[in-house]
C-alpha cells in the first residue's frame, strides 16, 4: 500500500509540467496552490512511512526478546527434563489371626526348681495373638537422571505408616524392630525415607559392562512381581534375598545369539549387612558383616526368564544394631547377651519363570548352609552341657506358584506354595507380608489371591495403573523361628517342653488376609 501511494506521489510531481502547459491559460496562483497541496500530501506519506518504520522496529525487537526468553526457557526445560518421576501409592488393609503353641495361662520360663525338685515357672503364655484390622499406607517416589551418557541416577523416597500411629504396630516384621534391613519395609512414621538411592556407570570402555554403587535395589525381586501384579521386574536378587542394604557391583552383559535365550548378565555384587563403627580395647569386639557373590541372569527372552544367586553372609552378627537403643539394650541381649559375630553363612537359590498363553507360572528354590564360629548358630539353649552350636547346619527351601490372566476381565488369579526345611535361612526382613515373612516359614505356607484392574479411564501416562489386590494367606509352622539364625528351631510337635522351660510361645499356624488399593502413576 505504501508503494503504491509513493508512485502515484511521484507520477504527480512529473506530471505538474504537463498540468502547467495544458492550462496555460489559467492563473498562477491557482497551479501554485496545486503544487503545495501535492507537497503537504508528499509529506504526510513521508510521516506515514517513518511511523509503519518504527511500528516494524518495535515488532522485531519484541520478537527478539521473545526468541532469547524462548532459548532461556528451553535451556532450562532441558535441564529439568533430564529427570524422570514416577511413584506409585498403596492404601493396604489386613487381617491376621495366629494360633499359638500355647493356650493361655499355660505356665512357661522355668526359673529354677523346688525342693520336690519340680520346676517353678516365671510366666504364663498370653495365649493367641491376632488383629481384627491394621490400615497402613505406603507412597514411593522414583526419580531417574542422567549426569553423562553413560552416567545414570536411580532414587526412591518411601513413605510406609500404619493409620492412627507414628511408630511400629506390635508384632509387625516378626516381631524385629527397625533396623537397617527392613527400613522403608516395616511400617514406622510418616517420613520419607531413602529406599533406594545409586549411580550407574553404564558401558565402561564401549564394552557391555557396568559399575554400580549406593543403596541396593534389592527388595521385591522376581518372582514378587507376579503376586504384586507390577508385571516388571523390580530388584535383582530373587525373593529370597529381600534385605536392603549399601553395596555396589560390577556387571557383564551378553547374548546368546538365539531367539529361545535371547539376553543374559551376570553380576559380582557386594554389600554391608551391618557397620561396627569405632571399637575399643576394653570392650567386646565385633566385627563388621559383609555379604559378597554373583547374581546371575542366565536368560531372559520375554517371559523366559532363570536367575542363579550364590552369596556368603561374612561375621554374621547375633542380632543387628536396632534403630531403638532401648530396645537393643534392654531386649536382645537379655537372651543372647553381648552383640557378637557367630561365624558365615552360605546361601544359593534360583527362580525361573516362564507363560504360556495366559497362565504365568515358576519354580523356585534354595539351600542355606551355617559356618558357626566358637559363639554358634542355631544353639540349643535348654542343654545341660553346651548350647553352642558349632556344627553346620543345612537347610533348603521349595516355591512355586501360578497366575492365570483373563485380560477381558482385567482379572488375575494367582496361586502360591512354599516350603522350608528345620534350619533353613532366608534373608528376608524387607519382605512385603506385614507379620511374618512368607519365604522364611520353617513349615508350609499357601496363598491364593486376586488382582483386578480398575476401569479408571484412559492411562495418563506410561506409568499408568491402577488395581486392587485380595489375598488370604496361610503359615502352617513346623519349627519355631524364622529370620533368626541364634536359637535352634525347635520341633512344635515333639519339643514344646523346652520352649515351654525357655518362656517361648511361638506361632504354630496363622491366616491372613489382605486387601489393597494401588495406584502407579
């Protein structure tokens, strides 16, 4: 538009001389006042002009702003996108009910003998223990970064409470307080607390080998995420090694360059079990427990998946460093004294798991073997000469279960069976059964339960999922104990005389039931 009101600007002024010709006979003053009407107008498009010039300055400068806040704001979604966060909230509802060996007011703890040389008892059993209901809610945050290519952060925060308490419900956890292998595991207060926090330094060398160090992602491994109905793998030992602690490892990763095998890795993994700190010369010494071994996947192909671990337990302590220093002062050592080593443990097991069709299923076993030094294991305190175990002890344990989908349904139906032996050791305090961990059961444990995703809507995001857990759960003891590695486990049947004379009532069997809301997002 500017154009044109120039040129027909312009085409007037060559066309004056014409216009002074053709009206030769006309007044001057008359062609005078056309000449300065055409320069006001030439003028007023000049200032028109200087006007649209400015206007379009302003406009690119504004855009130019807006380009560098632009590229200031990308640079700083760059930064912030690096970090990926998921978590996943659990509403949890339980029943439990156990039969002990002892009814109550069944005297117990002989504390010595009459003149008639009968025994005179310190206690009466409390009888059966159990709760009509226990609510207790989890949340976990996952964060996930990288610092270099291969240089990867995983974390998460857990929070795990019972309703109406800021501490540990009586009984939870088989009865263990808090301590460094069932943080974040057992329920306590409303704090969030690092469940899982290391560095990855993926691809050392170009090689397909990895370095990794912090807090262990080893609670809840396979086959848990059937049970759990996550459907991902979410630690690297198998269930029976559910015990968080501080380590690192060095792995190697390969294929098979088959279709029916497809990947596998093997790890060397190491960890502290428990830290001794200073130590004195007046005091008794103990030192610290290590674990040390191999985890490794022999194969993974879809659903296909064999997993072998074999570790050693180095100075394994007679009880571990309890967060309550009241509980630790005035609790176990009334039983087993000073905090002492007692010697090794070794522990192999393996899980594979495979599908077919709809129906998920795996098979799953271990052996446990003592390497007790002068203090002993499993000691037999009712002895009359000593109750220091030094022999080995082996023990073994069996698993398997089964889950049948029906997608159309959003239902999964899950079956699970698991056995063990009299001196069988599993490492499981961080397991995820509230009361008694299922693995650690010298005896039989059975469990059927039920997943059904909720109809919620459409997923938000890859994370996405929802669902309701229902499950009933039954221990069925052969031996006392369970995590526990001090006292012998005695036989419920045959020898209730020698827990009666050491003021023990333990569990003789247990239902439980359990109902959960989760939501991953």
């Amino acid at each position: 538009m500017v154009k044109k009101i120039s040129i027909l600007a312009f085409a007037g002024l060559f066309a004056l001389p014409a216009f002074a010709i053709a009206g030769g006979g006309k007044n001057p003053a008359d062609l005078e006042r056309k000449i300065d009407e055409l320069s006001r107008q030439l003028d007023e498009l000049k200032a028109q002009m200087a006007r649209q010039n400015e206007t379009v300055t302003e406009y690119s400068t504004k855009v130019d702003d807006m380009d560098t806040m632009l590229e200031e704001k990308s640079e700083k979604w760059d930064l912030a996108s690096r970090f990926q966060f998921d978590g996943d909230f659990r509403a949890r509802g339980d029943y439990y009910q156990g039969s002990n060996v002892f009814a109550a007011g069944t005297p117990i703890r002989m504390v010595g003998l009459d003149g008639g040389g009968n025994p005179i008892w310190g206690a009466q059993a409390a009888g059966d223990e159990g709760n009509d209901t226990l609510m207790t809610n989890r949340l976990r945050l996952n964060m996930r970064v990288k610092a270099t290519e291969d240089v990867e952060f995983k974390g998460r925060l857990a929070m795990y409470k019972a309703w109406g308490m800021q501490s540990t419900p009586d009984g939870l956890g088989g009865g263990m307080p808090i301590f460094d292998g069932n943080t974040t595991r057992t329920p306590n207060d409303s704090a969030l607390y690092v469940d899982r926090a290391f560095v990855n330094w993926n691809n050392i060398g170009g090689a397909p080998v990895w370095f990794s160090i912090g807090r262990r992602p080893t609670t809840d491994g396979p086959p848990a995420d059937l049970r759990m109905g996550t459907d991902t793998r979410m630690a690297t030992p198998p269930a029976y090694m559910d015990y968080p602690f501080d380590g690192l490892s060095l792995g190697y990763a390969y294929n098979w360059g088959n279709d029916a095998l497809g990947d596998g890795r093997i790890r060397f993994c190491y960890g502290r079990g428990f830290e001794n700190g200073l130590e004195n010369d007046l005091g008794p010494r103990i030192d610290d427990t290590d674990f040390a071994g191999f985890s490794w996947d022999v194969f993974k192909k879809g659903p296909r998946f064999l997993n072998v671990q074999t570790f050693e337990a180095f100075n394994l302590f007679n009880y571990p460093a309890f967060s309550s220093d009241l509980i630790r002062i005035a609790g176990a050592p009334s039983l087993y004294g000073d905090q002492v080593n007692l010697g090794n443990v070794y522990h192999t097991s393996g899980v594979y798991m495979d599908k077919i069709n709809n129906l998920n299923y795996f098979i799953a076993g271990g052996w446990s073997r003592t390497d007790p030094n002068e203090n002993g294991m499993f000691n037999d305190y009712t002895s009359r000469t000593s109750p220091y175990n030094t022999d080995s002890e082996n023990g073994y344990s069996v698993y398997a279960g089964i889950r049948y989908d029906i997608d159309r349904l959003g239902l999964k139906l899950g079956a699970e069976y698991n056995y063990g032996s009299q001196y069988w050791i599993s490492f499981s305090p961080g397991h995820d059964d509230l009361y008694m961990s299922k693995l650690a059961t010298r005896g039989n444990a059975y469990e059927l339960y039920m997943i059904y995703d909720l109809p919620t809507g459409e997923a938000i995001s890859k994370y996405a999922k929802t669902f309701i857990r229902l499950g009933w759960q039954l221990y069925d003891y052969n031996y006392s104990g369970g995590f526990d590695w001090n006292m012998k486990p005695y036989d419920l049947d045959d020898e209730k005389d020698k827990l009666q004379a050491l003021g023990q009532n333990p569990v003789e069997s247990a239902n439980q039931v359990y109902l959960t809301f989760e939501a991953y997002f």
